[in-house]
C-alpha cells in the first residue's frame, strides 16, 4: 500500500471499500406474534423438562408451529447498516451537538448532547436503510422500538464511527496457531501473509 508514497495512501484511504461498516439486527415484530411463539416455546419445555410425552400428545404440530413462528420472527428482523463517515466528519457532527449545561451537571464526562447527537449520527451514517433526522426520531419514538433495540443500533454506530480496524480474536488466534504448526513442521507452505491478518 506504501509503495505509491502518500498519493497511494490517500487513493486507498479515500474509497469507500475501506470505510468500516457495522450492522444491527433489530426485530420489529408484533407482540402477539412473540407472545405466542413465547408461549409455545414454554409449553414445549415443561413437557420435555417433565418428561410428560406420550403417543397422544401433539408435540410435532406443537414444534412445527413454534418452527413456523421463529420464521416469521426472523424475516421480521431489519438490517441497519453503517457506513463510517471519517473522523473529520464525525467530529464536526460530535462539535455541533454539545452537552448542555443541565447534562454535563449529571455527567460531567460527557461529550456530546445525549438526546440530539445520536438521531444526527445515525441519520448521517446509516446507509441501508437511508435515514433522516425525523425518520430516526419516528423510529426511536414507534412502539416497536425497545430500549435494547435502540442500544443495539447506537452500538453499530460507534463501532462504524469511533472503533478501530482489529482482527477477530479467532482468526488472529487461528492464523497465529497455523504459523506456529507451519514453522515446527518445516513445510513449504506458506504462511498466510501478514496483511491477511490485518483485513
């Protein structure tokens, strides 16, 4: 990537394909939907846990529904994504929305208005589905919108936004473990190349 000097650097660092990107998988279900599949999943498990089955008892229907249902709940499920906007980008957002002085009272570590800098960051990083300002603020406000799905969608936009490039522990831990098992065996094969760690 260095070899082109800054120029290279700048073409690489400036694409899009290199702008961190996190998703949230947020259901929005109706309730009764979820309360029968909740119900159902319930029933199942104190038949199995009391190990009151006999010949009679409809456990198959009762599976294939509770089956039917999960279907339902996951194509109810929506996929936002976020795209990083840049450091540059983002700052000028944080710096537009300070805390007031009534919120820095209650946290004084604070650095940015809790209330209106997230609808503004989500709204300017959400790529799929795009997002206005009003439509976050519907979508906070709608009935379907629980406070571990709003956490959820916040999450994925700071991990667009203000988390670094890092390999998954698994992978780094994999590829360190086939190097090592490389290097004892003395192969010819070579070791995954250090970039590939760093994707």
């Amino acid at each position: 990537m260095a070899d082109g000097g800054i120029e290279g650097i700048l073409a690489v660092a400036e694409s899009d394909e290199y702008r961190l990107v996190a998703t949230a998988e947020i259901p929005i279900v109706s309730a009764d939907l979820l309360a029968e599949h909740d119900a159902l999943a319930e029933k199942l498990d104190r038949k199995i846990d009391a190990d009151s089955l006999d010949q009679d008892d409809p456990i198959v229907a009762d599976m294939e529904r509770l089956h039917e249902l999960a279907g339902k709940i996951a194509e109810s499920t929506v996929t936002f994504k976020f795209r990083s906007i840049g450091f540059a980008a983002w700052s000028e957002l944080l710096a537009q929305h300070p805390p007031s002085r009534e919120q820095l009272e209650q946290n004084r570590h604070l650095d940015h208005n809790p209330v209106s800098f997230p609808l503004t960051a989500m709204a300017a990083t959400c790529v799929e589905p795009e997002m206005s300002y009003d439509d976050v603020k519907r979508l906070k406000a709608s009935g379907a919108m629980t406070a571990a799905s709003w956490n959820a969608l916040w999450n994925a936009c700071k991990e667009a936004n203000v988390s670094g490039v890092r390999p998954k522990a698994t992978a780094a831990g994999l590829i360190h473990q086939l190097s090592g098992q490389s290097g004892k065996r003395r192969t010819t094969t070579a070791s995954p190349s250090p970039s590939s760690a760093d994707e």
